[in-house]
C-alpha cells in the first residue's frame, strides 16, 4: 500500500477584499513552506521593513536594500551578492530581480532601465507614502 499523501490548504484575503486559496498535496518541506509565504506576501502586498520573519526572503531582501543602499542606485546581481555576504546563502538572480521589480510596482522602489541595464533605489518621504495610499 502506497504511503498516503498529505493535503495542506492556504487561505487568505488581501486588503482590497481578494480571496487566494493554495492547496499543497505532497512533502511539505520548509522551503516549500517559506516558498508559499513569500508568494502569499508578494501577493498580498510589500510588508513594512521592520518584519523580519525568519527564513522569509523578501523580507532580508528588504533589509539588505535598507542596509546598504539606503539612498544610492543598485542592480539586482549587487542585491544577490549583498545577500550572500549578509546570509550566508545565495539568493537566484531571477528571484532578487522579480521581487525588486515587485517592490517597484507597489512604490517601495524607484526602477530606471530595463532588463540587464535595470537599476533601483528606495523611494523616500512623500513619493513613497502616496504610491502606499494608491495601492
């Protein structure tokens, strides 16, 4: 008899009033698990800064962002290497540059280029807290 497969189902509702509903059937890992978190997050909006969940990528990315490049431009591969020196693990090219691009279209980031040639840098004062009103 084949070992019975574990079900899990995440629910939520978002600020505007979306409801999401992610069911998981198979090995739930932790990095499955903080997968889905980062996922639920980025769906549901950027958390302020100040969060640290343990494990949750968007949110050291946040900080290594505030860290050091509190006003200067960065790329998404000095975001990878910053990441990497700071956590002692790496971070996929691809995942540090959805998530800056995430940050840019919800205002927590100013994006100028494109593609390769991309570059970020924080959105201060009250550019930042209208884009937050808007969102």
């Amino acid at each position: 008899m084949a070992p019975r497969r574990k079900k899990v189902k995440f629910e939520m509702e978002t600020g505007d009033g979306d409801k999401i509903a992610i069911t998981f059937e198979g090995a739930l890992t932790r990095e499955k698990l903080y997968q889905l978190a980062d996922f639920l997050e980025l769906v549901s909006g950027a958390p302020e800064p100040s969060e640290n969940i343990r494990g949750n990528k968007l949110a050291k990315l946040m900080s290594i962002v505030e860290k050091h490049f509190p006003y200067s431009f960065f790329t998404s591969r000095e975001i990878a290497e910053a990441y990497q020196y700071e956590f002692g693990e790496p971070i996929p090219l691809s995942t540090a540059s959805t998530y800056l691009a995430r940050l840019a279209e919800r205002g927590w980031l100013e994006r100028t280029g494109s593609g390769n040639l991309a570059r970020y840098r924080i959105v201060h004062g009250e550019a930042r807290q209208k884009e937050f009103e808007t969102v």
